[in-house]
C-alpha cells in the first residue's frame, strides 16, 4: 500500500485536524510549520509572525480511499480563501492559507481546483488568494498542539466558536 503526503496551511492548525483526521483513508494529521527562514521554529517564535512560517497540517493519507481532489475539497470547505491577513480571528502572516505540492500531480489538481472555485461565484467577485507553493520543510509543532481538538475539547470548542470559523463554514458551505 503506497501512501501520499499533502500539507495545507488554513489559519489556525488546531482547527484544520479535525476535519481531515475523521475521513476514511487518512492515516494521520500532525499540526506544525513551513514555509519560513527558521530552522526549528517553535510555537511562540511562529506566534510572532516574522519566521516567515505558516501553521500547517501535514496529512498522510491513502489516495486509493481518499482521493487527492477530495483532500482539496474539504480544505476549501475549511477556509475564507479570500482573506490575504490570516483567518478568522487569526491574524498576520502566520494564519495565512496555502496549498503546498509534492509533485506536479498536486500542484496541477491545486491550481485546478482553485480556478474552479474562483469561477463558481461563490466570493462574489472577491479574488482567492490562497497560494500554491512547493513543498519545504515541515516541522512538527510542539506536542501539546497536536489533536488539541482531542485534548482540549472544551478549548478547542470555544476558540473555534469565537474565531468565526463556523460561523463563515455555515454561511458559505451550508456544513
């Protein structure tokens, strides 16, 4: 059995394992950072917004029982694509939305499904401004940030409810 590798930056890496770590064919999510100059970074070094990092998941997933387009699909579903200054109540560099490539089967289906979103209205006339980026460096976040979902039920419930994430999904995705 051969797995895949996809890693997307959607604000908040507490709110973007939950969704993908529930879905048949997903091995396994682990929140952390990429992107920046920093070798190493920690949580409060990437909090301050100048690593140049995101907070990111990286999925290992099973292409044969999940699709790479249907992991696209449901990170779409997981974010305001429009907001270029971080997500939610997440603000600066740090929170900003990205779809890292492995390989040119990813960035293709990337740019695809981008395009797809753009031209379904959905925004109105707002411009997507996720980036497709290649793939650098992930490095895991600290232990106590991965599955916080798990770990900090009640946490995880109220900052997502105070963040306006669910709020937006509802609107624009009717989940």
């Amino acid at each position: 059995m051969t797995y895949a590798k996809a890693t997307f930056a959607g604000g908040c890496f507490w709110c973007m394992v939950q969704p993908f770590e529930e879905m048949p064919g997903i091995i396994s999510v682990r929140s952390g950072y990429t992107g920046g100059h920093l070798d190493n970074p920690t949580y409060e070094k990437v909090k301050n917004g100048d690593t140049g990092h995101y907070e990111a998941v990286e999925i290992i997933y099973d292409p044969e029982r999940f699709p790479y387009e249907q992991l696209l699909d449901l990170f779409w579903t997981q974010i305001d694509p429009t907001d270029d200054g971080g997500q939610f109540h997440d603000r600066g560099p740090q929170y900003r939305t990205a779809i890292f490539y492995d390989n040119d089967f990813q960035r293709e289906q990337a740019q695809a499904s981008k395009e797809r979103l753009a031209y379904s209205g959905r925004f109105g006339d707002a411009p997507i401004v996720t980036e497709i980026l290649p793939t650098v460096t992930f490095y895991e976040a600290e232990e106590n940030h991965q599955q916080f979902y798990r770990k900090q039920p009640e946490a995880y419930k109220q900052d997502r409810q105070q963040s306006g994430r669910d709020s937006f999904i509802q609107k624009y995705w009717h989940r």
